[in-house]
C-alpha cells in the first residue's frame, strides 16, 4: 500500500536552538512548513518515507519539539494497539498508587487474586503487583489472548519463584487490569479518557473505543484500546515530557522515570514496568538495539511508541490489519529509528 506524505503547510514557531521545549500541543497538532529550516533534509525524509512504505507500515510520524516532522497515512485512524496497551495502563496504575488506591507491595494472596482450575498456587500469590508490572510473576497460568508465540514460550506452572524471572506474560498485564478496576472502581477505558485523554487532548478517543476480550481459560480479560497514531503520539510525548502537560502534571514524574527504568534485560535492552527500554539493568546491549536512554509501547503487528529523550524525538509505527496483511518487526522498527535518529538535528 503506497502511503503519501503529509509534511503540511503551517508556520516554523520555533526557536532554531530549540533550547527549551515549546508548550505541548494544542487542540491539533503543528506540523512544520520547511523541515529543512528546522536540520532536517528532504532528502533523509524521503528516505525514511520509502523504508516505512517498503516495511508495511500504515502510518507513521516522526516528531521532535512537540511537533510534527513528518507523517505518513492516515495519523487519525484509530486501530488496535494490542500489547501497546500495556503502557496505557502503566500510567493509570502509576496515578492510582500515587493517590494510595494500589500499593506495589501488595501479594496476590491479599489482594484475594486466584483464577480458574488449576488454580493459583500459595507460592503463585506470594507474587506483588510490582512483580506484574515487571513481568516476573512467576505466575504462568493461561491467559487471554494470547499468542502463538506467547503460549510455546510460557514456562512451567512452579517453575520460577515470583520475582526471579522475566517472562513476557500476558497473565501479570491482564491480572493488573482487574487490579486497577478493583482499587479505582472505574473500568480502564472509562478512567483512561477521564485521567489521561482529556488532560491532554487526544483528539480521537474516548471510551468507547476500547472493549474487552475473554477467555475460557482465565476469569482475568484482555483490555484493547484502538487509538490513532496521532493521539499515541500524545501518550508518548506526555512520558517524554515525564508526565507533565503544559505544567500539570497529569502522571507523576516519579512514576514515569521508575517505569521506563530497565528491571530485566530482553533481546532489544530492557524492560521496566510495562515500557521496553533501549538499556538494560546488566549493560549489555541486546540482539535488536535501539538509542540508549530510549524507551517505547510495542504491541503484536507492528505497533511502536518510541521516545529518545536525548534528541526530543518521538517515532510512531502503526500497522492496521484491517488495510494490509504486512507486519513490522521489532528488528525492522530498530532500523527506522536509527534513520531517524541519524537523521535528526542534533542542536
């Protein structure tokens, strides 16, 4: 699918030295008239828009300075997050424990979480919801909806005490969910668009477009969230910005630099509560490499959240599979970001 390029016409507000970041975006994004005004070269754009169309994505943008570089599809067309959503939710729980409603310390055993036969084991609910946050639950009951991959990955039940081992686990962010609903009395759509949406002006969602997905297998849902690329875009920038919008702070600064903290070292760094992260808590670079200091939302198909705070640079990905069969790797997305981050003004 040809995508077009949409480097629209609006005034260059900024200052060239970008020394100080400008206020968040309003009620529409800016996008820059003359990217080159700005460091950035036509030429590496256009090379950047051919490598996102020979990968499949559906969408794209690349923003810097609160505002928009350059995009590619329909930025406005809301499509399944799937794992992405896990971010969302980080910032939720973030406010929620904040507010006292959830303490990280807490087992599963007090918080009476246990799920259908085979049931949870009394080791099982010794794990915390810190322990779900990090993925290292040592809880590997079935879960919904999960995938392939997921499901022949998945330890053995008893095989690793809670909070000794990372496990991408779609039980622990599933388990969250019902964890917050319960603290908050809100379903997590509902606080979502009231609590972060809103505050920062997503200009797509609401409430409705996210919806549950069940299992027979566990009593805990899935919760999707369908979102625009150019209000992902938002999310990210409001981690960027640690979770202040135009001087409110919608998610505690604290919570936001904790959560994109790497705990456990992955293929691609790390990973820290429910973000993946360019760095690891060991040092060593992973197979996939993305910039240090970097962190992002990543879901199944291709669905990418990129913050690189050292260029304020945020890189969106989308892969809608309603327009194309095509998938984006996390190895592919690695080398997007590098063109970008190659590309960029360094001033």
């Amino acid at each position: 699918m040809r995508l077009i390029a949409i480097l629209a016409v609006l005034p260059l507000l900024l200052a060239a030295s970008f020394a100080a970041p400008p206020d968040a975006p309003g009620a529409v994004w800016q996008q820059l008239k003359a990217p080159e005004q700005a460091g950035w070269s036509q030429e590496n754009l256009t090379a950047i828009k051919d490598y996102v169309e020979e990968i499949g994505s559906t969408s794209a943008m690349v923003v810097q300075h609160d505002v928009i570089v350059a995009a590619w599809g329909d930025v406005s067309r809301r499509s399944n997050l799937h794992s992405a959503r896990k971010s969302l939710l980080n910032s939720l729980i973030g406010i929620a424990v904040a507010d006292g409603k959830i303490n990280l310390d807490d087992t599963l055993a007090k918080l009476n979480i246990d799920d259908l036969p085979p049931s949870l084991t009394e080791a099982e609910k010794q794990a915390t919801v810190r322990d779900l946050l990090e993925a290292r639950s040592g809880v590997y009951h079935p879960a919904a909806y999960e995938t392939t991959g997921m499901q022949e990955k998945r330890p053995d039940r008893g095989s690793h005490p809670p909070g000794t081992f990372w496990y991408y686990n779609n039980w622990d962010f599933n388990a969250l969910g019902a964890i917050y609903e319960h603290a908050s009395g809100q379903s997590i759509f509902a606080a979502f668009a009231d609590k972060i949406a809103g505050p920062i002006g997503m200009q797509d969602f609401s409430a409705r477009d996210g919806h549950y997905v069940r299992s027979p297998e566990s009593r805990y849902p899935a919760y999707l969230f369908d979102l625009s690329a150019r209000d992902l875009a938002r999310f990210a920038l409001l981690f960027l910005r640690g979770g202040n919008w135009n001087g409110v702070q919608v998610v505690p600064e604290a919570w936001v630099k904790t959560s994109t903290h790497p705990t456990s070292d992955t293929s691609s760094g790390g990973y820290g509560y429910l973000w993946w992260t360019g760095d690891s808590p060991s040092g060593e670079r992973g197979e996939i490499r993305f910039p240090k200091g970097s962190f992002w939302a990543e879901g199944h198909l291709g669905q990418f959240a990129v913050v690189v705070p050292a260029l304020d640079l945020i890189i969106i990905n989308r892969v809608d599979s309603r327009l194309t069969k095509r998938t984006v790797s996390k190895k592919e997305m690695a080398h997007l970001v590098h063109m970008v981050v190659a590309a960029a003004p360094k001033g």
